[in-house]
C-alpha cells in the first residue's frame, strides 16, 4: 500500500444526503483513510502517489446490498428447464445449481464475482450464499476470495428446511459459528449476518432456533421476504399471517436486519418495516427477470422506510441496477416519480445500510475511510449538487471506472487490476469447474 497518495484536481462528489459537488479540489490518502479535502493549490508536499484525475469524477466506492456470488456458474447454463412462474425457476435452475456446488466452486464463483466487481466500482457487497450438501465451511471459503479481492462483504448462509434436517443443522451451525468468528476478529473487511431463504422454506421450528441464535449472538437477519406473491399465499394459507408480520413475530426485523425484495407488501407490512426500522433492499432486475412484479419504491419512500439497492447477482453493475430501478418505477407508476428515490437508494441509502455493519465508509470525508472510485466524465453541462443525479443517471453512469480505491489500497488503475490475482487463471479455472458442474446438473 502506498504510504499517502494524492488524488489531484477531480471533480468531487462526496455522497450522503448533503452531497457536495468540489471542483479545483483534491484528496489526500494517508493510511487507508481521507486525510484531507482541499483546494488543489494547497497541497504543496511530496507524496508517494499523485494520482492526476482532471477529467475524472471521485465518488464514493459503489454498494451491492444484496448479492449472491453462488450464481456465477449459470451463466450460459442451458439445461434447465424453461420456467413460467418464480417457484419454476427456483425449481428448475437455483434449487438445483445451489445442490451441486462443492466449496471449490463456491470459491472461484465469488472470486469471478468480485473481480468484476471491482471493475465495475463496487466496493462492499453484502452477499447470501446456499450450497446445501456443502454448508460447513462455505463462508469461510467465500471469506478467502472477499480477502484476496481486498473487497468489503458482509456474508451469510442461506437457512431452508427444503433439504432436510441435515443441512438445517449445518446451515445454523455455519450462521453462528462465521458470526462468532467476525466478531472475534472485529475488522472492518469481513462482517456477518444470519442468513434465511424465506418465509416459505423456512418453518415455525426453525425459524424458532434461528431468531434464538441470532438474538443470542447480538446478529441481525438477511432474508428474502414477499419476493413472489407465492411467498404471501403460503404464509396466509399456512400461518394465517402476512410474511412480514410472521417475521415481526418471531423477532427477525430490527435495524441490523435486510429484508430483500418486498415486492408483494401491503401498507400495514411498510408500517412494521417502518417502525421496526428493517432496512428493505430493491432488486429491480431480478424482480423483473423473474417477473415477479415491481416493489413500490415510492411509497416506501413515502413512509420513511429505509431502501437501498441490491442487484440478486443479476450484474455487480450498480449503475446498471440503478438505471433499470429508474425506469421499473417509471413504468409502475410514471415518470414524474422515482427518478430520486433510486438514485438515493445507490447513493445515499446504501451507505445508511452498510454503515450498520461497517465503519466510516460510503463518503469522501475527512477520517472516512478510503474506498473511493474515479470515473472518466468531463460533464457537458452545468454539474451541481442540484442536478447531480441527472448527470449521474444519464452521464456518468455510462462512463469508464478508471480507478478503484479500498482502505487506501489501489485496486485498479486507469483499468488495469493491482490486485495480486491473476484474472486470466480465475477465469480459466472458473470455466473448467462450470464444465463439470454442468455434466453433474
């Protein structure tokens, strides 16, 4: 790591909700965190580094709030079956693939996972794994490749009844023991939540031990709740409640807890979200792919939920995610809405999220920590706090991550990856285990 860098001349966007837009500024590095915010006519030592980002815009380092590296292997997969509902797809393609996953593959499935996502400028990931005839030890394994990325992610195992009492006991032991073992090590790369499938996998008994474990050990939860409206049938017909009010129930919500998706909630669910302060997380692609339906962002804006933006491994892309989330909530409701709600959701919300987990990251300020991004944008317009969205939606979005940057640490630069992996190899080993995943499928 080099001792101080200065990262000269850019165009700053500092993020949270007050963000401001600094020109003729730079930023200073100095161990692993922003040490100064100047004007550039101040700086006038030597440094290890300098870094010239004219034509460039820093920005905080992008947050994926719900993501499951596990997925890495179906891409080009063609043997399952086509699938017209959501439970089909479960079915035919993930219910399948996650059985078949040996703790190798989850490996390079994370490792190609988070190269790209450093390529792509995101710096925390917040994932939920399921491999169900390979629990033990799977965390730790994606652990491995998050800390050889250099990367920030919390990880969970993905609790289920659906494949016997066996994995339900590995599933909870490897929940709490990967908990107990972060909060030993207490860093600020690896954190833990304890990780359930969903309202309808997950039965009373189960849910009972998981709640006890999680409270025990101070947790918070990750859940995919109201996903499909399959998931609010079953809970209706099956415990004569509402997915969210079961979980209410059972002590699950709370401030450390992400419910993913939300999609099929009513009012009284968003109160309980509300008033539990459970942050909910959008995943507008995935909803859409799955045809599932689209969450109603706006009123949960409405009620003061707190909403942030995931992308369910449909891409590590976070500005693709939230271009798609944009025009998702044009289409359910209509274009004068939404535009700044997803915005806020990637830009603000996520750091809100994440920054209950992790320390000081999300901003360019002063005593933060350094995970920061520069994008090649020179603005072809007037850029200010006030329409900074707009060019962040339709400018920089669609421009070249140049440079990432985590703890201080350069991970990428003008493109090229620092990182000590060779990409090549990963992608090659990668190929060779989906080949054999696929026979065994």
């Amino acid at each position: 790591m080099q001792k101080n860098i200065l990262i000269k001349n850019p165009i700053i966007a500092t993020g949270g909700g007050s963000n401001k837009i600094l020109e003729n500024h730079s930023v200073l590095i100095s161990g692993g965190k922003i040490k100064k915010i100047a004007s550039t006519s101040s700086f006038k030592g030597k440094y290890s580094k300098t870094i010239s980002a004219e034509g460039k815009i820093l920005m905080p380092g992008l947050i994926n709030a719900h993501m499951h590296f596990y997925s890495t292997f179906a891409r080009g997969l063609l043997k399952a079956k086509p699938s017209k509902d959501f439970i089909n797809v479960l079915n035919n393609l993930w219910w399948r693939l996650d059985k078949k996953l040996t703790n190798e593959e989850t490996y390079y499935s994370a490792l190609v996972s988070l190269i790209a996502a450093v390529r792509s400028g995101t710096t925390t990931l917040i994932d939920h794994h399921a491999s169900p005839f390979n629990i033990i030890g799977s965390l730790s394994t994606i652990e491995k490749a998050v800390r050889e990325s250099k990367l920030r992610a919390s990880l969970c195992y993905e609790l289920s009844d659906r494949d016997g009492v066996k994995s339900v006991r590995d599933a909870l032991h490897e929940n709490a023991d990967f908990i107990k073992k972060t909060q030993k090590e207490n860093d600020n790369f690896i954190k833990a939540l304890f990780g359930l499938h969903a309202s309808f996998t997950i039965s009373d008994e189960t849910l009972e031990e998981a709640a006890y474990q999680g409270h025990k050990l101070g947790a918070g939860f990750h859940i995919h709740a109201a996903e499909s409206q399959a998931d609010q049938i079953y809970c209706e017909m099956r415990h004569k409640l509402r997915v969210i009010e079961r979980l209410e129930n059972f002590g699950i919500l709370g401030p450390k807890t992400i419910a993913a998706h939300c999609v099929h909630i009513n009012e009284k669910e968003m109160e309980i979200l509300r008033e539990t302060q459970t942050a909910v997380v959008h995943n507008p692609q995935s909803n859409a792919n799955n045809s599932v339906g689209i969450a109603d962002i706006v009123k949960m804006s409405e009620k003061k939920i707190l909403f942030g933006l995931g992308s369910d491994a449909m891409t590590v892309n976070m500005f693709e995610e939230m271009r798609n989330g944009i025009w998702l909530q044009h289409l359910k409701h209509n274009p004068s809405v939404g535009f700044q709600e997803i915005c806020s959701a990637l830009f603000v919300n996520n750091a809100r999220i994440v920054g209950r987990y992790f320390a000081k990251i999300g901003l360019v300020k002063e005593d933060w920590n350094a995970d920061l991004i520069l994008i090649d944008y020179r603005p072809p317009t007037p850029l200010n706090k006030n329409n900074f969205y707009d060019h962040l939606a339709f400018g920089i979005s669609q421009s070249r991550v140049d440079t990432t940057i985590v703890n201080g640490e350069i991970l990428m630069e003008n493109g090229e990856l620092k990182l000590n992996i060779d990409e090549e190899r990963v992608c090659r080993k990668s190929r060779e285990l989906a080949e054999r995943l696929w026979k065994r499928f």
